[in-house]
C-alpha cells in the first residue's frame, strides 16, 4: 500500500518537473490600459447619450406645457367680434401684412413636414390636434366675419389671432423634429 503511494507521488513529481518554468500572461500592462480605456469611453458615450435624451424630453416637456398653457389661455378668452372692435385702436398700430408674411412662412414650413412624425408622442400628439383644431375655429370665424361684412379691425384681430396660433403649431411641431431626430 506504501508502495502504490510512492510510485504515484513519483510520477505526480515527474510531471511537475515537465512544466515550463514561467507562463506568459494573458496581456501585458499596455493592453489592460487600452480595454480599460476603451471601457471607459463606451460609458462616457452611453452616459452622453443618455443626457441628450434627459435634455431633449426637458424641451418636450417646456414646449407642450407652454403650448397647453395657450390653448388654457386661450380658451379663456376667446376673441369676439365685440371685443375686436374694441381693441381697434391698439390692433391698427400692428402690421398685419408682416403678421400675414410670417404665419405664410410658417405654414409653409408646416406644410413640409410629414402628417405623423416618426416618434410620436402622447403629450404632444395630443397639443398638435388642439392647436389645430383651434386653427380651424379661427378660420371658421374669419369667415362668417367677412361674410358678414363686418369692420376690418375685427379681421385683424382675427387674423393675429390666428398667426399666434400657428407659431405655436410650429414651435410643437419643431420639438417633435428635434425629439425624433435625438437619440
């Protein structure tokens, strides 16, 4: 019994002998400094990628409560006929050539811009279809104004309504383009 323990010890020392001296490691020191490097810079891009996001929702967030808080306003004080023909006077010092310039400038930009965007929200889905439906409103009452032939201020007043609508049609519109174009 002594004997077989010996005889395996032998061959168990015989092998050992056989090894190389030294192994060589797997990388050396420069290469364990490059992978530490390259996953280091994978984090950093993550952690850029994730902040172009957090700051991209922040400006959906401001533009659809800025948008909700006008159509609140809006709603609120809806512009009469009556009340038109009373802000005459402060209505006639705008340019209402310049207003018709810019909210044709605007609404053709709209215009080039696909019906649904690629990334669609909720919040702001849902702050296009106000605005537009207001738009509409407005259009309906500039027309039964000129239909009825009533005082030119009232148009105006209308009119620059109308205009400030469609900015802001445009401003929710531009944050879905930025949104969808992000990361």
């Amino acid at each position: 019994m002594h004997t077989d323990l010996d005889t395996q010890t032998g061959a168990i020392v015989n092998r050992l002998r056989q090894l190389p001296d030294e192994m060589q490691p797997p990388c050396d020191w420069q290469e364990f400094e490059r992978r530490a490097q390259h996953c280091s810079s994978v984090r950093r891009k993550r952690l850029n990628a994730t902040q172009v996001a957090i700051t991209a929702l922040a400006l959906v967030i401001v533009v659809v409560g800025v948008a909700v808080w006008n159509r609140i306003d809006a709603s609120r004080d809806l512009p009469s006929i009556a009340a038109a023909q009373e802000s005459a006077a402060h209505m006639q010092s705008i340019d209402a050539a310049s207003n018709a310039a810019r909210a044709q400038a605007i609404e053709s930009w709209l215009a080039t811009l696909s019906e649904e965007p690629v990334v669609v929200r909720v919040g702001t889905r849902a702050a296009v279809a106000g605005l537009e439906d207001r738009i509409a409103q407005v259009d309906d009452l500039l027309t039964s104004v000129r239909v009825e032939g009533a005082r030119p201020d009232g148009v105006v007043a209308l009119q620059q309504e109308r205009a400030r609508l469609v900015g802001s049609l445009a401003q929710v519109r531009y944050a879905e383009v930025v949104a969808a174009q992000s990361p």
